[in-house]
C-alpha cells in the first residue's frame, strides 16, 4: 500500500469550509482543440467545492483510503524539519499544488528513497528538480490544460486593469476620493496597442483569442510556429525570438514553462529593448524575469506596469519588492486556482492516481518526465540541463 504526501495551501482564515458565492459551476466538456477533460472512474466531491486547500484534501481521502493507502495532507513545507521534508522520507507518491509548491530539489529527492510519483495539480512542474526526477527514476505528471483558460482570463484582466489603471482608481474609491484626474493620467485604451505572448501553447494562444476582440495587434513568438491559418485567423505577427518581438509591443504577458531556456529572459537588457512605458505581464513564472530588473525598469518609467501572479519563493516574503513597486497589479498565485480549476484539477489527480495504481498507462499528454526521460507534454514544451 501507498504512502501518499499532499501538500497544498492553508484553509481560509474563516475556516472551512467557506460560504460559497455561488451554487454551481458551468458545464463544460471539452478544452479548446477537443483534448477531454480529466475521466477518473469517479469523484468524492462537488465541483464548486474548495477542495486546494488542507481540508479540501483534493477531494481524495475516501478513495485513497478505500483502497487502502495512507494519505497525509500538510501546507508545512518549507521551514527546517517540516511536515513535508518528515513525511517524504518513506513516501511513495508527493502531490503539490504550483500555488504553494512542495520545492522537491534534488536534495529531497535523494532522500525520499520509495518515491516514485510526484503529481502537480496543476500546470507547471519547475518545482521538481526534473534533471533529478530523470536520474532517480521519478514520474512526473500534471493535469494539463486544467488551467489554462482560467489563467488566460486572468491576464486579459491584469492587461485591461493596468492599461486603464483600474487598481488605482478602485483604492480611490475605497479611500473615499474622487480625483478624476489622479485616475486618469495614466489610463488609456487597450485598442490599437501591439500586444505579445511569449510562447503561444495552451494559455499563450488562449491569451491572443481573448485578446482579439479588442482590436488590437497580435504578435507571438515561440519554439514552434501556430498553424497557418490560426496565424491567419488572428492576424498574428510571428517573430522568431523573444527579442525579436517585445521592441514591437506595448503589452507583453509570457506564457512559457520556467526551465533553462526561459529562466532570467526579461532582464535589464531585455527590458531595456522594450518600448519605453511599455506593460509586462507574467503569471507563467517568477523566474523567467529578474526581480530586481522588474523594480528598477517601474521605477525608471522603463515599464508603465507589471502584474501577474507569480513569485519566487511562495509563498513571497513580506518584504518580497514586487509587494510594493510602483505601478503593478500583483496577486497572489491564484489565477489557476479558481474553483472551477480545482474541479478539474482535482479530477485530472485522480485520474493519474488511478492510472499509476491500477497499473495502466498516465495519459500521455499529463506526462512530464516517464522513465528516466522527458516525456509527453514535458519532452514538447521543457528542456534540461543534460
Ligand atoms: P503549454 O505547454 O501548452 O505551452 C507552453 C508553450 O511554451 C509551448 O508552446 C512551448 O513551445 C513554449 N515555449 C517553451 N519554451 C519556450 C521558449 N524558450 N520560447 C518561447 N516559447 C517557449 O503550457 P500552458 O500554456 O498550459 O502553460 C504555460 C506555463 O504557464 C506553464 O508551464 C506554467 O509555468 C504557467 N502556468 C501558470 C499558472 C498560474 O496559475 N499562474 C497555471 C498554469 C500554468 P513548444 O511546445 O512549441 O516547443
């Protein structure tokens, strides 16, 4: 029998379970391009649930525990002997949210000598030492697509919000003002501007789709080239390279995995090719711009704005500077998490479970890196340092 370790953010400061805002979630049955939503045999929750936090377990304490595996479910994670770092020396199986990731290093792994499985309920797997995985022999899964179009909505909306200086404006609201031209010295229209992705997978393209709308001009870049009559349909500029691309643009949201390729592209240099008052927008991954370049690019009026919903660590400190550069639109990393990609997070984990319990093969395209290798949607979209 399995040891399974789960670790996932704290419960409301209210407590669990909250009061729910709605009764129900929409239908929906397929992810654009036909690929089907997670097909566990079953689920032990009700879609709509908080189910990412410690007692929403994911929905997966009664299955796991009807087939007689032991499941611990801790948000301890990062200080010295933790919860997480106690547990992993005998466990077989680790899920973790990108949200507040278990960081599996290359250190833990070698001392987690039964693990064979680290799932990500989500989209993202950079919190695993994948070179590590590769050497040891670990699978690593995530539920893809489960949140990409939650994560798209959410950069249309940090776009608009810093073009417009929505999140000003809403504090002098809330402070009971009403300078109009406070407001307004920095807002502007989103139509007519060059907006960019830097990658064009399942949010990228997502992200150009929700943007078209607006009538703006579409630009992206990436390792492989959309098919041509979606470039048509969007009226998309290609550009072979990141910086090619960002001089054209005066919005730009990267939506690329964190691994060497990507890590530390947007710094000083990068920024500095942007047009000046230009806005970046990043929830793929803290670490693919400098932090400090960040600062100094809003400070010097080099950007207008940045936001998104990604930090390195998480959770980020208190004195963590994104928390209290000018001009930005930060949350914390919840843009995948909205309760409706729970539910299909938290169905998509099942599934793999399943499948790696009952022995049959995890979807191909959940796959990360599978025998000592990257694999499926990992071997397309990732790379390593070998
Ligand atoms: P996909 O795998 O569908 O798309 C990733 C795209 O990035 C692929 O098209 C890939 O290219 C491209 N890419 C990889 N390296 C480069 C590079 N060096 N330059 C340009 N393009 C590159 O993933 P998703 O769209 O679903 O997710 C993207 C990322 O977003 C995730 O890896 C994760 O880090 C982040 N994310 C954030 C979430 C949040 O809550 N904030 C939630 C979900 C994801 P190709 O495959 O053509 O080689």
């Amino acid at each position: 029998m399995a040891k399974i370790l789960c670790v996932l953010y704290d419960d409301p400061v209210t407590g669990y379970p909250p009061e729910y805002a709605r009764d129900d979630l929409p239908r929906v049955d397929h992810y654009p391009g036909g690929q089907t939503l997670p097909t566990p045999k079953g689920v032990d929750f009700t879609p709509g649930q908080l189910l990412g936090s410690v007692s929403g377990e994911l929905g997966l304490r009664p299955f796991l525990e009807a087939h007689g595996h032991t499941l611990v479910v801790t948000s301890d994670k990062d200080r010295e002997g933790s919860v997480f770092d106690q547990e992993l020396a005998d466990a077989d199986v680790v899920i973790s949210q990108p949200f507040w990731p278990a960081y599996l290093t290359a250190e833990r792994i070698a001392r987690a000598p039964k693990l064979k499985l680290a799932i990500t309920a989500g989209i993202g797997s950079d919190h695993v030492d994948l070179d590590a995985a590769i050497e040891h022999g670990v699978t690593v899964a995530e539920v893809t697509y489960c949140n990409s179009i939650s994560v798209a909505e959410h950069v249309a909306m940090m776009i608009l919000s810093l073009v417009r200086n929505y999140l000003p404006s809403y504090q002098t609201v809330l402070d009971g003002g009403w300078n109009i031209a406070d407001c307004v010295s920095r807002s502007y229209d989103v139509e007519g501007m060059h907006v960019g992705t830097v990658a064009a997978g399942r949010i990228g393209l997502a992200v150009l789709r929700r943007m078209r709308p607006f009538d703006v001009h579409l630009h992206y870049t990436d390792r492989h080239r959309l098919p041509r009559e979606i470039e048509e349909e969007l009226n998309l500029t290609f550009h072979e390279t990141t910086a090619d691309m960002v001089p054209h643009c005066d919005v730009v949201t990267i939506n690329a995995p964190l691994h060497p390729e990507t890590e530390g592209m947007f710094d000083d240099q990068l920024i500095g090719t942007m047009k000046r008052g230009a806005y970046l927008i990043n929830t793929a991954r803290a670490k693919i711009c400098d932090r400090d370049a960040v600062v100094r690019a809003l400070e010097s009026g080099q950007l207008a704005g940045y936001a998104g919903d990604v930090w390195y660590p998480q959770p980020a400190p208190a004195d963590h500077p994104w928390r209290t550069m000018p001009h930005h639109g930060m949350t914390p990393h919840i843009s995948g998490s909205s309760l409706s990609a729970q539910a299909r997070y938290a169905a998509g984990t099942r599934e793999i479970l399943e499948a790696w319990m009952g022995g049959t093969p995890i979807r191909e395209e959940y796959l990360i890196v599978d025998k000592g290798r990257l694999a499926g949607a990992g071997a397309h979209s990732y790379s390593v340092n070998k």
